[in-house]
C-alpha cells in the first residue's frame, strides 16, 4: 500500500470511522503521534486518508486534541485538500438540528492551545482574514444539495474552549454577535491547515440549540449524551455529503490564496 493521500478527513463526536476498504498507518510527527492511526482509502479516484480528531474512544478532550501532529502527519502523506466535519450547536433559530452549515468565518474563544508551526524559528505571519477555503466550500455546499440534505451555504462559527458547554448569558452573547454556530474544534484546525498552505473546509452537523430557544423553555440545553446520539442517528447523510464532495473535489483548487499562505521553513522541517 502507498502511503500516500489527496484529501484529508477529520471525523468529529461520534464519526470514528469512514472508509469501508482502507489500510492503517502509524506517523511519528515532531509534535508526537496523531489522535489516531491513520486510515488511507480510496474514493472515486482519489487517496482519502481519514483521522478521528477524538480518537475511535474519544480520550482526546476538544482542548487537547493533537492538532498540530494531525495537520503535520495529512501534509506527510501529501494532503492538499482537508475536510473537518464537526458537530455544533445552533445559535440561530433558522438554522436547525439536521442542518449543515458550510463555515466561512470564525472566532477564536479558546486559549493555551498550540496554535501555530512557527513558534520558533523563522517567524511567519499569516492572513486569516478568510479562514476557509471558499472553492472547497463552494463544492461542499453543491454536494449537499445533490445529496438532498438541508444546508447553509455560510455560516460564522464561534470556537469555545470546552469541555463544558456554553452558558445561557454568553449563548445570548454569540448571538447578539450575530454568529451562526458554536463548537469546540475548528480552532486552532483550520488555522494550522492555513500555516501548511492547505484547502480547509469547516462542514458543521447542527445537533442541538445550544442553550435552548430563547423564549421557549420547552427546547432543552444540550448535553454531551444528545449531541452523541443525534449526531450517530445523522452519520449516514454526513457520509453521504462527503463522498459526494470527495468525488467532486478538483485535485487543485484554483482561484484561492490558500497556498500563498506557506512561509519560510519551519523550525520542524527537516527537508
């Protein structure tokens, strides 16, 4: 088997598996070993290599996933493109449990998580001003629509610290704000994707009103027991949105600035 892939795919609470035929590789990355060993498979025509950003029994805790070895061992294998599922709350009344969202911005709400390659060494500053990849976006939110299931094409997601769910008073804060969708991942994961010149798309499965509906007490706050259970009732049409994305993926997106974003080399590199 080659070890080597073109899309990377994160799978977030309750998606621990991907590819039905796939081989297992173990990488050492200089930041240590991923959250899991690594499933390499094929969709269409292209290499997929698939990591469970928890681990298949989830240990790894929203703030201690091991991002930085995650994104180090995709670029190893020649990942260009990465897709990071995940699941989130709603903070919107129109946007629902079931629904996808498509993320094209967020906010950083976490702290003293490792966040960057260039924390010695060289030092690079990198834009983020667009945090996504919006070609990959955009064949995210057609391969939705061809699968049938009920997506929004943008969506602002507010990335908290976790483990805990949010409170009432700061939930109405975020949606004072006028963001979408929380969750606990995407940050610092897409940022490190950016770091290595990578597409990243950010597809959040809405599994709960966060805090509940304001001014409807009869919708309950989310716990980590219903976010489990909807999100496992909901693999199916995940899986579904992101086979048919991986197959209509072009093998380089153009009309981006993701790539721009490499940098001199890391102190890591050994190349």
């Amino acid at each position: 088997m080659d070890p080597a892939a073109d899309v990377g795919v994160f799978g977030g609470s309750g998606f621990y598996s991907f590819l039905e035929t796939a081989d297992e590789v173990e990488i050492e990355t200089p930041f240590g070993r991923p959250s899991d060993p690594i499933t390499i498979g094929t969709v269409g025509e292209k290499r997929v290599a698939f990591i469970p950003r928890h681990g298949r029994d989830h240990r790894h805790m929203p703030s201690a996933v091991p991002a930085r070895a995650n994104l180090w061992a995709l670029r190893s294998l020649g990942v260009t493109t990465v897709i990071g599922p995940c699941a989130a709350g709603s903070l919107e009344s129109t946007v629902h449990p079931g629904d996808f969202v498509v993320l094209d911005q967020l906010v950083d709400r976490t702290w003293g998580r490792p966040d960057t390659f260039y924390d010695a060494g060289h030092r690079h500053h990198v834009s983020f001003a667009d945090p996504y990849c919006p070609i990959v976006a955009r064949t995210a939110v057609d391969a939705a629509r061809r699968v049938g299931v009920a997506v929004h094409d943008h969506g602002t997601v507010v990335v908290i610290q976790g483990p805990r769910f949010s409170t009432r008073a700061e939930s109405a804060w975020f949606r004072a704000q006028g963001w979408e969708v929380v969750n606990m991942t995407q940050y610092p994961e897409a940022y490190l994707a950016r770091e290595l010149g990578m597409h990243y798309a950010g597809i959040a499965l809405i599994t709960d009103y966060d805090t509940g509906v304001e001014h409807d007490p009869a919708v309950a706050a989310v716990t980590q027991d219903h976010v489990f259970a909807f999100f496992e009732e909901n693999l199916h049409r995940m899986r579904a949105l992101l086979l048919d994305l991986v197959e209509h993926l072009p093998s380089e997106p153009e009309g981006c600035d993701c790539r721009s974003a490499i940098g001199p080399l890391s102190p890591y590199e050994s190349r």
